[in-house]
C-alpha cells in the first residue's frame, strides 16, 4: 500500500557480497543480436539459442552463488520459459528486457514470439487479484493501468543480464 519507494523492493534482491541478483545473468542479448546481424542465426545458432559465455564461468567472474546454482539447474535441466517473481511493482514485464539500441534507456524491444509472451503476461495480470482491482496503487509515476499491467522490459527500463 505504500508502493514500491516505501515498502522495501530492494529487500533480498542483494547479496551479502553486495551482487544484484536481478541484474547478475550474463548478457545473452548483446551476443544474439550480434549473432543475428552477422548472419550467424540460424546457422551457427538454431533457435536463437545462445550459450553462456566461457568467460561468465571462470572462478574469478562477479556471478554469485545463487546464479551460478540457476545456470547449473538450467544445463542440467534445459527449459523453454521461466519467471521470476520478486516485490515492488504491479506489472507484468516480458522480454526483451535489454534495449537493441545500445544508448537508448527505453525502446520497444520484442522477441521473434513477443505474441506469446504477451499473452502469458495478460493471463498472469489479469487473474492476479492486486493487478486487476481498480484500486491498485502506481507503480513509481508509471500508471501501467494504461498497457494492461503489462510492458516489454527494455520498453519501461532497460536492464542488462536480467
């Protein structure tokens, strides 16, 4: 009720060694657009599927604990879609959540299946209950109302290795 500024966000999103985990994945973005300007997708990366970097895994790298675990369970177990859930705004945010546009701080920025990540952030806010009521509260200065509830990341902030 106190919204996002006041009611704690940032709890539990950083480490005790000071790792933003919402922030700490490798840029796969970067890597896929380079690869798709390069003419290198669908060749060399069928499926716009892009791997961890090598130099992500070295021992020295700034990947905390709890995101080396995620990449371990995710080659261990490949999976198609995932979601991560955490305090602060009342919006649904879909991929790309990186801008194409290196300089820019907002820019619509879809996937080859934006439809379907649209679809599944209209599901998600329409049957949450705070999402839906007409008495929810802003998120910041942004009234989401407007879109739904839901927004392309890269369309509302741009976030790197989110």
């Amino acid at each position: 009720r106190q919204g996002s500024e006041l009611a704690g966000w940032a709890m539990g999103r950083w480490t005790y060694e000071g790792i933003d985990l919402n922030h700490n994945f490798a840029d796969l973005n970067t890597a896929l657009w380079d690869a798709e300007d390069n003419d290198l997708v669908p060749h060399q990366f069928p499926n716009h599927y892009i791997p961890i970097p090598e130099y992500y895994t070295f021992a020295n790298a700034t990947v905390a604990p709890e995101t080396r675990a995620v990449i371990a369970w995710m080659q261990r177990y490949p999976f198609v879609l995932s979601a991560n859930l955490h305090g602060g705004e009342l919006v649904v945010t879909y991929p790309f959540d990186m801008t194409r546009t290196y300089w820019k701080a907002q820019e619509l920025t879809p996937t080859p299946d934006d439809g379907v990540f649209r679809w599944l952030a209209t599901v998600y806010a329409t049957a949450n209950l705070a999402m839906a009521s007409g008495e929810r509260r802003r998120c910041h200065y942004d009234d989401f109302t407007r879109f739904g509830n839901i927004i392309n990341g890269a369309n509302w902030h741009t976030v790197a290795g989110s």
